[in-house]
C-alpha cells in the first residue's frame, strides 16, 4: 500500500486543499477506544505517524470538512473494493489517489476508468501520483455518466465525504445505473454502503 504522505505535496486551490498532518499516540488510543465502545474495528492496526488528507476549503482560507485521508480506518472501509478489483475497474471519486494507486498495480487489473467531477481536485493531487498506463482520468460527475455500451467487471463508488442515510438512495441510483455495465460475475459496490443503508432505516 502506498503511503501518501510520502507522494502527496501541500497544496490548495479556490475551494480545496492537501495537507499532511500527524497522528499521535494519544490521538489513535482515543480513536481505538471508541472503537472498543461501539464494538467496531476500524481503528485496530491505526498508528501514529504522518498522514495525508484532502478536504474542503473555505473563503477565508481556512480547512473544511475533510474528504479522504488515507488513516487506517479509510484504508480499512474501502479494503473490500481493493480485494475484489480485477479485469477492467470503474471508480467513482478519485479522492487522493489511495485506492487508486492501489487497485492499479495489481496484476490482475487490465484498466481502471477514474470518473471525478472536481477539476481542482485532480488538478490538486494528479501530477503526484505515479500512475500507469492502465488508468484514465474522465472529469465529468458519476451521475451524468454515460458508460455508452461499455462493461466493466469491478465498479466502485467512493464519492460521500461522511456516512450518512441520505446517501443510500444515491448508491441504489447509481446501482441501478450501472447494473447493465458490469460483467456477469463482476463485482459493484459502495463506500460503506450497508452502514448508509442502516442509517437510513432509522
């Protein structure tokens, strides 16, 4: 797995930015008791150390709401995807590159079609990350898509910033969306799809 603290630069545009920032000790026993009280385990392997991060960026220049980080738990939710890409790969969100810089080097992966619809995003983290020559950067928004008869065997939407139900009718959308596009016996699925589809139930 790539460390993207060790790829990614500080950076910012009008409305985001990269940073790098520390993890302590004291930071990941706090995150890992949590865990240990809402009987989870996201934050089992979480170590201390530098991680990097994109989030929003307000007028004043200030750091907003964060969108990806490449911490443990991120690593840890959207370690399924990783798994199970093979063949020809769609994501929905190209975030920081961590999934994508780890899904591309697998052998087993032919192409991977990166769809964002952020141009500052790419322009914000693109030009670091030691892509190859299966990857294809598409900057339109996964909703207005259209795969236009193309397949794909592993398909991935990883475009929330926070779980939420209100997310969930999003990802049946996009499911129903793209159910024609994947491969008999590919593999489709969403950044914490099933803790959405809970929270929506409540």
């Amino acid at each position: 797995m790539s460390r993207l603290s060790d790829i990614l630069r500080p950076c910012q545009s009008e409305h985001f930015m990269v940073d790098i920032f520390e993890v302590t000790e004291k930071e990941v026993q706090a995150c890992q008791l949590r865990d240990l009280f809402h009987g989870g385990g996201e934050y089992r392997g979480f170590e201390a150390g530098k991680y990097a991060r994109l989030s929003h960026r307000y007028e004043n220049g200030a750091r907003g709401p964060t969108i990806m980080s490449d911490t443990w738990m991120e690593r840890q939710t959207n370690r399924e995807f990783v798994r199970q890409a093979k063949g020809d790969v769609l994501i929905a969100g190209l975030g920081i590159g961590m999934v994508l810089l780890d899904v591309q080097d697998k052998p087993e992966v032919t192409s991977v079609t990166v769809v964002e619809k952020e141009i500052e995003v790419i322009g914000l983290v693109i030009d670091h990350l030691p892509l190859n020559e299966k990857v294809v950067i598409i900057v339109t928004d996964i909703f207005d898509y259209k795969p236009n008869g193309r397949m794909w065997d592993t398909i991935y939407f990883d475009i929330w910033d926070k779980i939420s139900g209100d997310n969930y009718p999003e990802m049946k959308k996009l499911h129903r969306k793209f159910a024609m596009a994947k491969r008999p016996g590919g593999w489709m699925g969403s950044w914490r799809k099933e803790d959405c589809r809970k929270r929506a139930k409540e």
